[in-house]
C-alpha cells in the first residue's frame, strides 16, 4: 500500500522501531481502515458497513458474563513479543486484569 511506503520513508530509519513510532506513522489511518502491528509487520485491513454492527452483538452477548469495565473496543493493546499492537475489535479482560501504571492501557509489556 503506498500510503505505508510513504510513511516509512519518512519515518526514523534507524532499526530502534517501538510501538508508538510505527502507529505514529500510520497517524491518521485512512477512513474506513483498522491497522495493527504484527512482530513488526504492519497490516491493514477495510472495514464493511456491518462492522460496527457485529462488534455490538458480541459486546452484548459478553455483558452476560462480563462486567462493563472488563470489556474494550477499538483499543490499542501491545502484547508480548517483538512489535505486536493490536486494536482488537472486542476484547475481554481477564479477571484481575490492571492498567499499566504509567500509560493506564490494558496490558502493556
């Protein structure tokens, strides 16, 4: 995709690539588009006009289980391994699961 070989052409070229820096590139992400980060691997992926709609059905058959302040939508969560961020559709925390301290994101290694 050209708009990513844009972005990294511009972007620090040393090989100390974080996280922040990559989604940093992506800053803004084309309408209608999800991007996440895949041991170091940017992928993109569209979005039909039913997304949000599937999203919500999931949430709502989770809240049977699930209280509200364990379930997310659309938030970055970096995962162990090198370069992994994902904004997940829907997510579910685990019990017991805490905020980093310092950023208040769920989890980050």
């Amino acid at each position: 995709m050209t708009v990513v070989d844009d972005r990294i052409e511009m972007a620090d070229t040393s090989d100390e690539r974080t996280l922040d820096m990559m989604f940093e590139w992506l800053e803004p992400t084309p309408e209608g588009f999800e991007a996440e980060i895949v041991e170091g691997n940017i992928y993109m992926s569209p979005r039909r006009g039913t997304h949000w709609q599937i999203s919500l059905d999931l949430v709502e058959q989770l809240r049977a289980g699930y209280p509200r302040r364990r379930l997310l939508s659309d938030v970055r969560i970096d995962f162990p391994g090198r370069l992994n961020g994902f904004a997940s559709d829907v997510v579910a925390l685990a019990d017991g699961a805490t905020p980093d301290a310092e950023t208040g994101d769920f989890p980050r290694d």
